[in-house]
C-alpha cells in the first residue's frame, strides 16, 4: 500500500538538492516515505539508461540523477553514497559501486584509477586527460591539449581503446 494511500494525515516539506531542484519529502504519521522526489528531468535519465540497455529501475534513476544533473563531473562511490544518504536516497554502498561499473560498461561513464584501490568516475566520456591532487584526492580535467607520442603497437588480435594521462600534483608549500 503506497504513503498516499494509507495515511489521511500528511505533512509537506520542501527543499532544493544540490542542483536547486525543488525536492519533496513526505511525512505521514506512524509513517515516513523517504526518496519521493520531483526530478524535473527524470525522463532524460530513464531514455539515457534505456539507450544504454539499462533498465531503469528507481535506484538507477536516482543516482543518475545525481551524476547527470548539473553537468560534468568527477566522483567515486563513496561521494556519490555520500549525496544519496544527503538526499535521502535509501541506496548501500555497495549498490553504488555495482551502479557505477554497471552504468560504465554501457558507456555511460568513464572510470579513472587513480590510485591502487581508489577509482572516479567521470560523465565526460570524451577522449581528455586529467590532473589529480594527491593530498587532496581532487580529480580535474586538463583544459589544454596533452600530446601523447610513441604509442606501442597492440599485440595481435587487440585494439587500444583509449589512452589515460593522469598529471599527479600537490601544492606547493611556501
């Protein structure tokens, strides 16, 4: 039985996300309906994962969401678990990494590893290179061109698919 249906008492909150979308929450008594949420471009983020040969469930919906409104970015999983939790998306940790891999083999996004057991995933599937601040675990794209020369030749029966350059920086002190 849905929220509406089962509560004649009903209490309206309204907050803007991290994009200004207004975003409504419901609380009823002796009941609490969490993730009811006006996305104004939701069915943007159902085609998208329908081109992708995803099937829109309310958690894919949800995340993409997150990643897609708003622009180009760079998260991992645990930014992206921690702005669902914000949201009040009920979505574990581990749904988000499966999410993340799942919406990167349909080409939806791009992993970057960046360190041994530390990825980001970036909406700008383009061919384009990145910075990373090391003590800051910040990723960013290079704006400029990078020239990369010298490519080997792939073995038999393989292709190069794409070539990543990290720039590893840190601040300077003084």
């Amino acid at each position: 039985m849905s929220c509406r249906e089962t509560s004649r008492k009903r209490e309206r909150l309204t907050n803007l996300d991290r994009s200004g979308n207004r975003v409504l929450n419901m609380t009823q008594t002796g009941l609490f309906c969490s993730n009811i949420k006006r996305v104004t471009n939701r069915p943007d983020i159902e085609d998208r994962l329908k081109e992708a040969d995803l099937r829109p469930t309310r958690q894919r919906v949800a995340l993409g969401s997150l990643l897609f409104d708003g622009g180009d970015r760079h998260v991992s999983a645990e930014l992206l678990h921690e702005e669902a939790v914000r949201q009040q998306i009920p979505v574990s940790l581990a749904t988000v990494y499966n999410t993340l891999h799942q919406f990167t083999q349909s080409g939806l996004l791009r992993e970057i590893a960046v360190e041994g057991s530390k990825s980001y995933f970036d909406t700008n599937t383009s061919d384009h290179h990145h910075f990373f601040v090391e003590n800051e675990g910040m990723i960013m794209d290079i704006g400029q061109g990078v020239s990369v020369e010298g490519i080997p030749e792939p073995p038999e029966g393989m292709e190069v698919t794409h070539v990543d350059v990290v720039v590893r920086l840190r601040r300077k002190v003084g």
